[in-house]
C-alpha cells in the first residue's frame, strides 16, 4: 500500500513518530518520554539509551496503528547541537551532552582567541556561544582526553538513531551543523573546526543532504518494532529547520514565527550571509540557507509572571491586560531572564525591567513582559531579513527591486507564527503591531515531524522536491492577525527606546554576576 509516510521529532523531553498521509494528514501519533540530568550547575546530560527505548516503543506503537505495509519511509527531525560518543559497536561512551549544556564557556572564551571570533562565525555560520557542540567537545578535549581518542565516532541525534536503525554511520547536514564544525557554505566538515575541537576526521559520521536515504531498515530492527525490513530511512533536519520546513516556509521571502518556551525565528536566504544578528543554518531542503534568530526566554515567562504574582491563570492576566494602555504605563522590559545569544551572545545577560512605580499591577508587568518579546523580536526580524534581501540583490536585479522596496518600508509579506503563544490574543496583537506586518497562524501542532515527513516523501518520489512536498502538504493558516493601526506608531518611538536598554544595563548585570562570585 506504501501510503504513509512516519516522521519522527526527538526533542530535549520526548520522542514523537508520528504518521503522515500524502496531503499532510496526521493519522496517528505516538510520544515517549525520556529523563534530562543536571549532574552539576550548568552540566545537562541525557542517556542516549533513554533516546533509543523511546524510539522502538513509539515507532512500534505506529507499525500497530497504521500497519507496517502502509509504511514508506522514516525521517528524522531532532533536538540540535546535542551529541554523544559510541564505540564501533554504537555503544554510548559518555552521556549526551545536551544544546543546554553551560560547561564549556571557557573553551567559547579560549577558541574565540585562538580562531577568531568573527572567523569561527564566517565559517561555521553560528557565533561563539556555548550551544554548538564545538565548545563542549574541546571541554571533553580538557578533561576527558581519553574519552575522546577512544571513540569510535562522535553522533548527533540524527547520527545516533540512523546507525542503530541502518547500520550505517550517516547523517544529515542540517542536522550535523548545529554542532559549529560544518564549513555552513560547502556543507563539508571544516578540517580546522574538527581540529580544534580535538577530534579526528576519522570519527565524524559520512554526510548526506537533507532528503537523500541514508539506508534501509535492518531486519533485527524491523523485527523489534513491526516494520518492514528495507524501509528506507532518510536524512532529516534539525527540529528548527524542519520546523520551517513543516510550516511551508521553504523559498525567498517566506517567515516563521515559533511562539514557545524560546521564541524562534526563521526565514529562508538563497545565499550565504553571516552576522551576530542571527546563526545561518544548512536548509532543510538542501538548497540554500536559513537565518535564525532565538530568544531563550519566550512564552515561559508568562508562566512566570503568574508564579512570581500569584495570578490564578495567564488568561486572567490577559483580561486584565487588555484594558492597559500600550506601553503599559511606562513600563519597558527587557527579556533576558535566561541570557541572550542573537544579537549579542551574552549569556552573563539578565532581564530587566524598568520604569516601575506605585501605580503598576501585575497587569501591566504582564503586558511588558509582551512588548517587550516583541520588540525583540522586531529587532531581530529586521535585521535578519534585511541581511537576505541584500544578499538576494547581489545575486539578481529582480531581486534587487524587491530588496529596495522591503528596506525602503514597502509592505512585508505575512510572518506564518506557530507555538503555544498564537493562543494568546493580546500578544498577537501586540506582535503584528510592533512587527508592522499581518501574522498567519499554522494549525500544525507538530510542525518539525511534518518536516521531516515532507523529506520523506520526497526522498521515495512522491512529489519532485521537499519544496513541492511542503507546497503540498503543509496546511494553509487557520486565521489572520493585522496590525492596530492605532498602535503602531507608539509602538515604533518604544521599540526605538528599547533598542538602548541592553546597552544601558550590560555593564551592570556584568558586575551583578563578578560580585555573585565572590
């Protein structure tokens, strides 16, 4: 029957395989859980085991729901920058070290002297910070040098789960570059990353492009979860990539908007173009780039507002909020609660909030606290769209108009917005406002397995490329969010005052974190 198609999100808490019929269709979902350690301030860790039960449990519950003939493909989306060491056996030799993982800001700080920062940004497309694997492999380097020589490879997810499922040791290059030793413009591994990191060339996986098969299923895997030996399993992405992808955004011009725990941003860049004020990443379709902003402390500190002032639900802050004033009454925010990476990649970062008198009540805070996501938001999008307009216009006159009229103010294209904060209108509003551009809300609640299954599909020939399989089977948006036209110029003089306010408390929050110390 071969009309189905399982895409699979390993995420930091969760194994989800999920099948997709042809149109994009959700037929079946399937979740296992897994632990995250905190052995130590800073240190976060999985068992890579843990992945490997939760795979087989949730694959095996999809083969019993659908049918194994019904089954086409798999492939694969995952948490990034996360990676472990195996021996030739595939066995874990430490614990995955997780993208949350602090540890190695010395080795940020001692690389960026060594490479140069700037260079390490140009080349690998990701300013130094602790998240790319880089850092933690040159910590493992430090103190576990024989750890490292030992090992056979070094595995991202990705790599992990299609050796123990093919045999082979394959992965995809939107998911192998997160970790920061791809040369992002070849997608090849960059010889001096790998050396400075302190590994082998003899110990990273073989890559291949987002869609290719990396390998059929073996039949001692097949047995154990009731699928077809021979099933091809096929390179995937990293979650936020095929996140995109699952949401349509796969061409010039096209956006997206991840409204989470983190706020996650996206769009997609035919050419190269690198800068502080967004990672480049390999697309997930194997053709050209995305740029990607993130913001650590997104919807989360919704949840904290109503923890922190004891508000029965974030829905009575909402109704209260609504009647306040934009700008809440001289309030303004800064997000940071956990550090910042784009623009400035400071995790000594801390949030702030200023103007507060007597008169404010966690009504106003709670609406702040919005503005001031999407301020910085609108910081981050302009600067990240206005990096791939220019680069299109290097590349075509065509695209040089249209470059010129996005700088010169013409009217943006709709942002396609996805997460748990689409749900709070108040914050659409605000968003649409600030951002001067209409929010398109996807349905797709699982928008990195829908990725990965358009890559599957297009891998075994459904449709021509994964371009044509999201055109096909990416759903269209349930509901559009215009800007207030009473609220965008007050919003634009605040966004201006906004973009001082790291500036003026950096220094501060620096000294905070030396006397913290002591």
């Amino acid at each position: 029957m071969d009309d189905v198609v399982i895409g699979i999100d390993a995420s930091t808490t969760a194994v989800k395989a999920i099948a997709f019929t042809r149109d994009g269709k959700e037929l079946f979902q399937a979740r296992e859980a897994y632990p995250l350690s905190n052995p130590r301030p800073g240190h976060f860790e999985q068992d890579a085991e843990h992945w490997w039960t939760a795979l087989l449990g949730a694959l095996k519950q999809v083969a019993e729901a659908v049918g194994a003939a019904r089954v086409a493909a798999i492939a694969i989306a995952h948490q990034r920058e996360t990676f472990t060491l195996i021996d030739h056996a595939g066995k874990p030799l430490i614990p995955a070290i997780l993208w949350l993982d602090e540890r190695a800001r010395p080795q940020v700080i001692r690389l960026s002297a060594e490479l140069g920062r700037e260079t390490i940004r140009d080349w690998s497309g990701k300013p130094p910070d602790p998240t790319p694997a880089l850092y933690a492999i040159a910590w493992l380097a430090e103190h576990q040098p024989q750890t490292l020589d030992d090992a056979a490879a070094l595995v991202d997810v990705h790599g992990f789960f299609v050796h123990r499922l093919t045999g082979r040791l394959v992965t995809s290059t939107a998911s192998a570059d997160p970790l920061g030793l791809l040369d992002v413009k070849n997608g090849t591994w960059h010889p001096e990353l790998v050396e400075a990191a302190g590994l082998r060339p003899d110990q990273l996986p073989r890559l291949v492009a987002p869609g290719a098969i990396c390998g059929g299923l073996g039949e001692s895997v097949a047995r154990l979860i009731g699928l077809k030996a021979g099933t091809p399993v096929v390179a995937g992405a990293g979650d936020g990539q095929a996140m995109g992808l699952g949401m349509g955004v796969y061409g010039d011009g096209k956006n997206y908007l991840s409204l989470g725990s983190g706020i996650v941003s996206g769009c997609y860049s035919h050419g190269i173009t690198t800068s502080d004020a967004f990672r480049t990443l390999v697309s997930p379709t194997g053709s050209g780039f995305m740029l990607e902003t993130v913001l650590r402390s997104g919807m989360q500190l919704v949840d904290w507002i109503v923890r922190t002032t004891g508000s029965p639900s974030a829905a009575a802050l909402e109704n209260a909020a609504v009647d306040v004033a934009a700008g809440s009454e001289g309030l303004l925010v800064l997000p940071y609660w956990a550090g910042v990476m784009s623009p400035y990649w400071d995790g000594a970062a801390r949030g702030a909030i200023v103007g507060l008198s007597l008169d404010h009540e966690p009504k106003h805070l709670f609406r702040a606290v919005l503005e001031g996501i999407a301020f910085e938001q609108a910081i981050a999008s302009e600067a990240m769209e206005t990096q791939a307009a220019e680069t299109r216009a290097v590349e075509t006159q065509a695209a040089q108009t249209q470059a010129a009229k996005t700088l010169a103010g013409g009217k943006p294209a709709a942002m396609i917005a996805a997460g748990g904060g689409t749900n709070c209108a108040l914050l659409m509003r605000i968003m649409a406002s600030v951002l001067e551009r209409p929010l398109s809300v996807s349905p797709v609640n699982e928008a990195a397995a829908l990725g990965a299954a358009m890559l599957a599909a297009s891998a075994i020939g459904w449709f021509a490329s994964p371009e044509t399989a999201a055109e096909a089977m990416a759903a269209p948006p349930t509901r559009h969010v215009d800007p207030v036209d009473g609220l965008v110029s007050g919003y634009r003089a605040r966004k201006a005052i906004y973009r001082d306010l790291y500036q003026a408390t950096r220094e501060t929050h620096v000294r905070l974190g030396e006397v913290g110390q002591v």
